[in-house]
C-alpha cells in the first residue's frame, strides 16, 4: 500500500509512530505538510500566502499515486484540515482516514463529511497496519477493531481496539518524514509513554478514560532502555542539540525517573524539557531532574481558586503544594513554565484574580495563559453545555470545524459574563508576570478596562514569555521552513523511503 500522510501546523509524533509502523509491514508512507502559520500566529499575511497551494497539493499528491490519505487533527486544526481533504477528494477521489484527538471524539460528525470514509479512533498502530494489509490484500473491510467506517451513507461502528501495553514492541518514529521537509532542525521531541494518571476535567483524556476504562487507560511507559536507543539513533540521523520530553507528566515514577537519571547524562547528555504536576513534584525529584539534564518544567496550575480547580477542574491540588513544587523547581536552577486556564463556566474577576496572584506569589519564568476551549469529549464541555455557558449552536461549530470557530487566543466561545475580564488577564499575564510585584495593582486596573487594540498589542508583546525558549526555537525553525518552501517553489511529497524496521525499532533507510 501506499499512503500518504497529511500534516498541518507541527512535527506529529502520531504520524510518526504510523509511518514506522507501516513500513515494518512493508507499505511505503509519504507526507504533504502545512506549516499553518496563520493558526500559529494568529494572523494572516500575504507573506505566506501562497505558501499552501492546493493546485500544488493536488499535484504532489497525483505523482505519490496514493492508494490511501490519511489525515490528523485537533479540534483546532480540524476545520482547515478539512478543506484540504474536501478539494483531495473532489480531484482526486481516493480513499481517506482520518484520527486524532478530534475525530476519537467527534466520530459521527467527521464522518458524516463527504471527504471522509474512514475515522480511526483512539490509538492507530495496529488498528492502521491491519487496514492496510486487508485493503493490500483486496478486501474492502468494514470490521477492523479501532476504525468506523461510511458505507452508502451508514456509519459502521466497531469496537475500540485494546491499548498497546508493551510499547518497547513499537519500531522508533519515522522522523525522517518531517526532518526531510525541514519541520524541525535541532530539537527532538519524543514520547516516554501514553496516558494521565490525573482525571481533569478539561483535558479529553477523561474521553479516552471513559472509552477503554479506567484500569486498561492506566499510564504506560517505554523502558529507559528503549528510551536512550531511541535517541541515540536519532542524534546518528539529525543534529540533535536539546530535546522536548511530550508525556503528559514526566514524574509519574520515581524508580523509572532514577534509572533515567543513571544512564541519560553519561549516555546522552543534551539539555531537555518536560511537563509535570504540583502533585509529582518535591525536592527529590526536582534533583533527579535536573542532574539528568533538565533545564525547564511545564507545571500546570490552572486556577489560584480552590473551588475552581478541586470542584470545576479535579484537581485536588491544595495552594501549599503548587507553592512548594514551584519553589523546589527554581531552586534546583530549572525554569519554570506555569499554564493557566481562564474564562471557565461560571468563573468570577475575583476567583480570576485570585489565579493571576497566585502565579505573582510562584513567580515563574514564563507563563502560558489561556481561555477555556470547550474541546469535544473533555467532561467540562460536558458540564458547560448542560449550564448553558456553552450553546448547542456554537458546539455544533466546533463539532464541525466552521471557519473562525478555532481562535483559543483572541475570545471565549463560553457565554461568559465576564469575558471581556478574562480576555484581558489571558493576555496581559505572560508579559506582567515577568514584572515586579508592585506592577499587580496596575495590572488589575488595566485588565477592568475594555482593552480591545491594546489587548491584542498586549497579547502579541508578550506572546514570547508564554515560553521564551519554545518561541525561539520555533520562530528561527519556522523561518528556515519559510525559506526552504519559497527555495522549492512547491509543497512536494516527502519521497517514499525504502526501508526496513527491526523489531527493536532501529531504522535502516
């Protein structure tokens, strides 16, 4: 089979995992990718203008001659993604799949879309090679475990297929299918393991909890083992100087955590990042941390309100414990990232502010603020539709992907009294947060005005302290992608790569 993969915005460690995956199988993958600059930005430019061309889509498309197209998206990405796929399918005709998070959760409404027959749910190594191999075969199946299928108009649901347990078995990702199209340069993202542990509201992995269960959803790990081999083939590949670490929570086991402290700085030894809990965090694994290499956290407050984040968020992280966890990060020499959540259901000024002082309080490096986005499948969307901040109307849009339902950054799409406020404190917090704490009460007054033009210069001032390094990295990446596309003059298809995957995952091109 030949399939070909459709990208948009980023590097995709999903793709990736299937490209290898079907090439142990002996299928040929190849990738179109979008940069999407205008979602990343949030503008929209001549510059880049005639950067995605469709006419040139259809044309690299024609010539990779796929048998299968395969897409991914986020709730965000899914209304471009979508039209894409409208104009692949109206040319061309080809069969087309597509997963991510906003298909698992929005199943029936993606595929009650003409441009697309298939939808895969949930995780797609297996359920993707199997698809492949049948249809190779030629066989038209409608009864793979982990895919819907649409045939003459009716939506054929089969069961989820079980969870990977023994994640080593996977082949390392294909990066060389985005490396090849300049998506990154120097910076590896990878993945230790799958799943939460936690159960929060907002996020949709309570949607991916429901679905397989609460002990078969359970977090899942690479050995170190795997881990190191992973990346010191990939630094034989690309010139890796620092990499991003992607699980959910990093610190979840404090004896799989030593055993990478052991061997990741003798062995290794690039600086790295990662995500972590209050809850996960304490002066001994703030040590490990950062004698493995780690130079910066992402740490996940959310809300200063104890209601907010124990009743509306299920967090059960009490003030003492965030403060506690911040302080043993920065002394340990790391930077830390704080992420907060505005705008919810219900939410007051005064439980907003109690947020921006408590961040103020934990005096982080770098803030990344944001507006609750009622994503499908996450129970908040849930409680939101049924208290009537969120209506069917607009839900249905987002269900859809209708043009200029995705802009997180510039409203809310809750029916929020006070929006206004937390568009304000959203935008204004990266940049004052990073000021003295004498600053708090001219913060407050500016954040009670109608901002409009000076929210939106606010927002895009300090857009690089919502994470000083990652806009850097991805600023100076996205302007050596700029100019390698204008250089080609064409999106093209990243040429099939002829390879072989051993059973532990080494990739021979």
């Amino acid at each position: 089979m030949r399939i070909l993969f459709f990208a948009r915005g980023e590097e995709n460690l999903g793709i990736e995992y299937l490209s290898a995956a079907l090439k142990d199988r002996g299928h040929h993958t190849g990738l179109i990718f979008d940069p999407g600059f205008d979602d990343i930005f949030f503008a929209r430019s001549r510059l880049w203008k005639n950067l995605f061309d469709l006419n040139r889509v259809l044309e690299a498309t024609r010539k990779f001659k796929p048998d299968l197209i395969a897409f991914t998206a986020v709730t965000l990405s899914y209304g471009s993604i979508k039209k894409t796929a409208m104009a692949l399918k109206q040319a061309l005709g080809i069969p087309s799949i597509i997963g991510g998070p906003h298909a698992s959760t929005a199943a029936e409404e993606v595929l009650n879309e003409p441009c697309f027959d298939m939808v895969c749910i949930g995780e797609g190594e297996m359920a993707m090679t199997e698809l492949a191999s049948r249809m190779d075969a030629g066989e038209t199946p409608t009864d793979v475990a982990g895919i819907w299928f649409k045939r003459d108009g009716e939506i054929l649901k089969n069961s989820p297929r079980a969870l990977i347990s023994d994640l080593d078995a996977l082949p390392f990702p294909d990066k060389e299918i985005f490396h090849r199209l300049r998506v990154f340069r120097h910076r590896l993202t990878v993945m230790t393991g799958r799943g939460c542990p936690f159960d929060c509201s907002f996020c949709i992995n309570s949607f991916y909890r429901d679905l397989y269960g609460k002990k078969e959803s359970r977090p899942r790990r690479h050995s170190v083992d795997r881990v190191i081999s992973e990346i010191k083939y990939a630094r034989t590949r690309f010139s890796i100087r620092r990499i991003r670490f992607y699980d959910d929570i990093f610190t979840t086991d404090r004896k799989w955590l030593e055993a990478f402290t052991e061997r990741y700085p003798k062995e290794i030894g690039l600086p790295f990042k990662c995500n972590v809990s209050p809850t996960t965090m304490n002066a001994d694994m703030a040590r490990l941390l950062r004698e493995a290499g780690c130079t910066g956290v992402s740490m996940g407050i959310q809300s200063g309100n104890e209601y907010i984040r124990k009743e509306l968020l299920d967090r059960s992280t009490d003030r003492r414990v965030i403060e506690q966890s911040s302080a043993v990060i920065k002394k340990s020499g790391m930077r830390l990232l704080t992420e907060l959540i505005f705008c919810l259901p219900g939410e007051t000024p005064e439980q907003m502010w109690e947020t921006a002082e408590l961040n103020q309080t934990v005096k982080p490096h770098n803030t990344a603020a944001f507006n609750f986005y009622p994503f499908p499948g996450a129970r908040l969307t849930r409680i939101s539709l049924e208290s009537g901040y969120l209506d069917q109307d607009t839900y249905r849009r987002i269900l859809r992907g209708d043009d200029n339902i995705s802009t997180w950054n510039r409203t809310s799409l809750l029916d929020q009294p006070h929006s206004d406020f937390a568009n304000n404190i959203k935008s204004l917090i990266p940049l004052f947060s990073r000021l003295p704490y004498f600053a708090l009460p001219f913060f407050k007054r500016l954040c009670g005005f109608r901002l409009s033009f000076f929210q939106k210069f606010f927002f895009f001032l300090g857009y690089p302290f919502f994470d000083t390094t990652e806009f850097w990295t991805k600023l100076t990446d996205y302007i050596f992608l700029y100019l390698f596309y204008r250089r080609n003059n064409s999106y093209g298809t990243h040429p099939v790569t002829e390879s072989k995957v051993h059973a532990a995952g080494n990739l021979e091109t």
